[in-house]
C-alpha cells in the first residue's frame, strides 16, 4: 500500500495475523488512522501497538463482513487464505469499501539483519532500499552520524536504540552491538543497523557482517552515500576534475598515518580525503609535508556536512592545522588536500543552495 495516501482520522481495518500485519498496522497508526485487527492473536510477541489498535472478531458469514467493512474507510488484507479473500471481496464490492492487499510481514523464529548506509545526514539522500529496509524494521540499532530526525516517520513502530559514539567516548561498543544485533536477529526480529555514509567506508560494517554470519543469522547490506564525495561535495569541491586531478584517495585519520603511508600518499598526487582526521591534523600536514609535498598545496575542511551550520576552513599544508585550531575546528569533519580545493571558491552556489534547502528542510519538518 502507498501509505502517502492521507489516513489521518481515518478508520482501517486489518485482516490477518497480527504478528504478520505488525508493519502493516505501525505504518496507518504512523499516518494518523485508527486501527481494527480482524484476525489470530500473536501471543507472546511484543505487540507495541496493542494498546491503540482494537481488536475486532472474524465475521463468520457475508452478512457479518459486510456489516463490518461497511463500518471503516479502508480495508487492508494480509496474508489471508483464500476464503477469506473471496469474503473480503464481495463485503468490499457491496460496501463500496477500497480493498488492497499487502504481504505479510516475516515471523520466523530467525530473523534477519540490513546494514544501511544513511548518507552524511541528510535524509533527502537516504536511498529507496534504505527506507524500504527502515520501513519493514522491528528494531533499529542507530549511531549520532546518520540521518535520524525521521526516523520514527521512516520506522513507524519500530523500537529505536542508540547505540552512537562520540570520539573518544563509546556508549556501547563495537563487540556489544554485534551481540545486541545478533541477539535480536535470533529472537525472530527485523532488524535494521542504521550508519551514517557507507556501512563499508571506515563503517566497521564487515565487522557486523562477519559476526551476523557466523551467528548464522542472514545479512544484507544497503550501500548508502559516502561523506568523502558528498560532504567535499556540498562544500562545492569535486574530489576529481579533468586536467586538475584523475584520482581520489580516501583515508582515515582516526590514528597517525605511519611514515611509509605518508610517503606512498604525498607520491599519489590526485586529491586525498581524510574522514576522522580533525584529531591527528598536525601529524598528517607535517607528515606529508617531510614526504614532498608542497606547502602551499591548498587544504580544506568541511564541518557539519549537510547541515545548517556546515562550515569550511581553506589554508594551505602549511598553514591549515594553526588555523583550524585557532578556529575550534570539530569532528564530524571532512578534510581535502588537493588542487581541487581551488575550485570551490568558483562553485560556492552549490553550496548556498544546499543550505537553502535544508534549512527549509528543518523548518517544515
């Protein structure tokens, strides 16, 4: 069902079972309907929605269907048999009552984990299998980097748990939340891992994999927008441009790079992003600098990606870690190094548009 279609105050009757219509029935509470459940108990199943939606009992012959879909706005079937198919049907025909059909939701006892991508923040960037996965989630295991202002518009009943890390400081760490996702998986739940960028770019998502196959529970991945092209991006700086720079190299600056990677790294040429490098700035820039590469190699950090108070520093190799100290340059930041840079003093109303539309984007949120 396209649940775009406006339900508020609106009455819907569900047909089927209620864990299987679980997703079905959290979306039209989400929408603003009032909920009937037409069907089997889901005894022993956590059923959130219990205490707003109101159970009903299953017609035993046309003149009770009919009684009772004459009664609602909309009529809604999951995973019923054929029988009552064919009841559903003719109640709908005769009351001139829209009838549609949704698949029901799984109930194994094992159930299933997607690690998804969210992009640098911003929720217009969120992919269709994204929201597809965060739709269809039971639980939703979410870190501080990823776009989660909707997220209970995107999961509606679903059980929303941070499990975000700040730098130095991890409220949960990496080997509890694997247990926690593996452990939800195993309980029968749709289970969705939510991260910022790519669950693979310095995401620690085949960790999670890993110990989601090993646990023999399935696994998939939703690849999502990496910041290191779409927060450089929405600074107006492209990581490559014909006769500037043919190639980009990403690193992580979470920990100093060793001499021989700084080495290897000033001898690539092209553009280098660093993702997690505000902390370890003045080993890098030294570092590449002992390495060959010129002073006045043009340098860049983007703070904020993708929202209302994104910020760009621009210095050169030799001046940047001075002047981002002395401006309170912060995580989460992406830093450019590369000729590049010099391209988005020309490109700038990418960027002022950008933050047009996400600040319009809060305020109507």
């Amino acid at each position: 069902m396209d649940i775009s279609v406006n339900l508020a105050g609106r009455r819907v009757l569900v047909v089927g079972h209620a864990g299987e219509a679980r997703h079905t029935i959290a979306r039209c509470l989400a929408s603003g309907a009032r909920v009937y459940l037409a069907g089997d108990d889901d005894e022993g199943r956590d059923d959130r929605a219990a205490e707003t939606v109101v159970r009903v009992v299953l017609p035993q012959n046309r003149l009770e269907w009919r009684t009772l879909v004459s009664s609602v706005d909309l009529v809604i079937s999951v995973g019923v048999d054929s029988a009552t198919t064919d009841a559903l049907e003719r109640a709908s025909r005769d009351a001139r009552v829209w009838l549609t059909a949704e698949p029901p939701s799984p109930t194994l006892p094992l159930g299933r984990v997607t690690l998804v991508g969210g992009g640098p923040g911003d929720g217009q960037l969120l992919t269709v299998a994204a929201l597809t996965a965060l739709r269809e989630a039971d639980v939703v295991f979410f870190d501080r980097l990823g776009p989660v202002a909707r997220l209970s518009e995107w999961a509606p009943g679903a059980e929303l748990v941070n499990v975000g890390k700040t730098p130095g400081h991890h409220a949960v760490n990496q080997t509890e939340i694997e247990q926690k996702l593996v452990e939800a998986a195993l309980a029968g739940r749709t289970v969705v891992r939510l991260k910022g960028g790519d669950p693979f770019v310095f995401g620690r998502g085949g960790e999670e994999v890993l110990a989601c196959s090993r646990a023999g529970v399935p696994v998939t991945v939703v690849s999502g927008v990496t910041s290191a092209i779409a927060v450089p991006g929405a600074a107006g700086i492209p990581v490559t441009h014909r006769e500037i720079s043919r190639l980009f190299t990403v690193v992580s600056g979470h920990t100093p790079l060793a001499e021989s990677e700084l080495v290897h790294l000033a001898g690539l040429g092209g553009t280098i992003v660093v993702l997690m490098g505000v902390g370890t700035l003045p080993h890098l820039t030294a570092g590449l600098a002992r390495a060959g590469m010129r002073a006045s190699m043009p340098v860049a950090i983007v703070e904020k990606g993708f929202s209302t108070s994104q910020r760009t520093t621009r210095a050169t190799l030799a001046d940047i870690a001075a002047l981002a100290s002395r401006l309170g340059v912060l995580s989460p930041a992406v830093v450019v190094i590369g000729e590049v840079v010099r391209l988005s003093e020309q490109l700038d109303v990418t960027t002022a548009t950008f933050l047009q539309d996400a600040a319009a984007e809060l305020t109507t949120d």
